[in-house]
C-alpha cells in the first residue's frame, strides 16, 4: 500500500492576530510546518500549536522562512549563503525548543526561501546546511525535482519530495507564480481527484498541457479559510478511498 504524508503550514498567528484555523487542520493532516517566529508566529504561538500537534499525534516540523513579517515572508531577501544557513539553523533550533521531548519529525522552508530554493543551488546549499548543523538526519521538504532536493543530497541530508494539489505547475516543475492567472485551484473535486492522479502516476500535467514526472513522497494542503478545509477533507476522502495510506511515516 501507498503511504503519503499530508502536511500544512500552521501557527503563523501572532499576537492579537490570528492567521488559518489550525486547530481544525490539526484533525486532517500528518505533520505540521510549524512557523518559527521570524515570518510568523511568536513564542507562543510555537509553544502552542506543538501542544496542540503533539496531542493529536501530528509529526512536527520546522518551517522557516526569511525575516520579512511585512511581506509574510513572501519577499525574496538578498542574503549571504552564511547567513541564511545561520537564519535556518537559528529557527529549526528555537522550535525545537518546545517540543518537549517530541523530536522535530523535518524541516521545510517558507514562502520565497522555499521557492527561490527550488532553483538557486547556493541558497539550497545554505538551507540544507543550517538544518545539518541541527541535526544531520532531520528530514528536509523541498519541491520535487528541486535544486533544493539536489542540495539535501550532496549535503547528505535526508528529503522528501513534496507536491502541492492545489497548485498549477510549469513544464520545467516549478509552481505557476501565485499573481498568474490559473496558479491557484480552488474546486474541491478536481484537487482531489488530481491529487490521487499525482501519487498514482507519479507526475503532474503541467498548465500548458506537458506531463511532468514527479516523486510524491508528502503533499501540502491548505486549510487557512472554510473553503480550504472542505478541499482538504475532499483530498482526504479521495485518497482513502483509493486505497492510498495516509501517514507522516
């Protein structure tokens, strides 16, 4: 049997503010990309959505990203290979630090860190590194078939790969940026069917019609809105019903 690992990005709340509605995502997902108070979330938050993870039995992990709250971390930063490895390091560690006994089940980096990764190999390298001076055998979540998974493995660091349901692709496998039209897809029906299709096939059909190989080893799924969860438990159903397992592994 298929196992595939569903995860979210959660606890970006901050403060006053609160961001998605992580605690019904929490009864959905396998692992958690828990925001490490840099682009979102504060000690707090952290502290709490681990709680909340660790009692539902959801894998933990860090999910790191520039220091850019204004643009959510969405915002590339010209930074030296140095620091970000620096920055990662820092994050993954400050996380850790609440888990309680719970060990950090992966890293994924956030927002532009994540997709500038994806074909930047210095950066991926900087990434890979700050999360080996963690912990060498932590798991890293990158895009399939990225420069970031390439990284991981010249590092010595073990990946998964990660597809997004959701999420329109480009023939070369990047994502179809977030402003493009058709970037983004929301009917719950077709996510899910086309999430059963990238772990059956193992590949995707890119936007402009070309069918792209892809390892399928986690998916993301969104959940920050009552439409999101409805696509989300959709994917799940969809999923379970194919027979394929469900599990952080």
């Amino acid at each position: 049997m298929v196992a595939i690992d569903l995860n979210s990005d959660l606890g970006e709340s901050f403060g006053r503010y609160t961001v998605g509605n992580d605690e019904a995502v929490m009864g959905l997902i396998t692992s958690a990309n828990v925001a490490c108070g840099v682009h979102a979330g504060d000690p707090d938050v952290m502290a709490q959505t681990v709680a909340v993870a660790a009692q539902r039995g959801v894998a933990i992990g860090a999910h790191p990203g520039f220091p850019d709250r204004q643009g959510f971390g969405r915002r590339y930063l010209a930074m030296d290979p140095l620091e970000v490895e620096h920055l990662v390091t820092y994050q993954v560690a400050a996380l850790a630090g609440f888990t309680k006994g719970h060990r950090l089940h992966h890293v994924k980096p956030h927002g532009a860190l994540y997709n500038v990764a994806a074909k930047d190999y210095d950066l991926a390298l900087a990434i890979c590194r700050g999360v080996k001076q963690f912990d060498p055998g932590l798991p890293l979540y990158g895009l399939a078939g990225s420069a970031l998974l390439q990284a991981a493995a010249e590092v010595g660091l073990p990946a998964r790969a990660e597809v997004f349901a959701d999420r329109a692709y480009q023939a070369d496998g990047s994502l179809v940026p977030r402003g493009q039209a058709g970037a983004v897809l929301t009917d719950a029906q077709q996510v899910a069917a086309r999430a059963v299709a990238m772990v059956e096939n193992q590949a995707v059909t890119a936007i402009t019609g070309e069918t792209v190989p892809l390892q399928v080893d986690t998916i993301c799924v969104h959940g920050d809105n009552d439409a999101a969860l409805a696509l989300v438990k959709e994917l799940r159903a969809a999923m379970l019903a194919q027979g394929i397992e469900i599990s952080a592994g």
